[in-house]
C-alpha cells in the first residue's frame, strides 16, 4: 500500500471544521470516500486536536 501524498489526503477533508481529532479526521475522510491509503495514513497519525489543514499535512508526510 503506498503512502498518499497529503493533497490526495485534504481532498477527503472537505468540509471538515478546524479544530478536529484525529477520529474526526478519520469519519469525514471515510464519509468523503477514502480509501483505504487514505484511511490507513489518518489512522498512523498521533491522538490529538489538529488546527489545520497543514497540521494534519505536516503530520502525515512525518508518519
């Protein structure tokens, strides 16, 4: 499974409202029809509230 790129990721982010968990992240992902790359980076990303899009970017090219 390859890692998606962060771009690829915020398109599945659509509509979510900052501040958000990371279980948030992972049913608006899921609900915008993720699949699994997607839903797979999300998951590895760390417990806690992220303030933007870039929080959540910046998280995932680390993970």
């Amino acid at each position: 499974m390859s890692q998606p790129n962060p771009i690829e990721i915020q398109k599945y982010l659509s509509g979510v409202d900052y501040p958000v968990t990371k279980q948030n992240l992972l049913d608006k992902a899921s609900e915008n029809g993720a699949g699994e790359d997607v839903l797979a980076a999300l998951e590895r990303l760390p417990e806690r509230d992220y303030n933007g899009p870039n929080a959540v970017s910046a998280e995932v090219t680390k993970a």
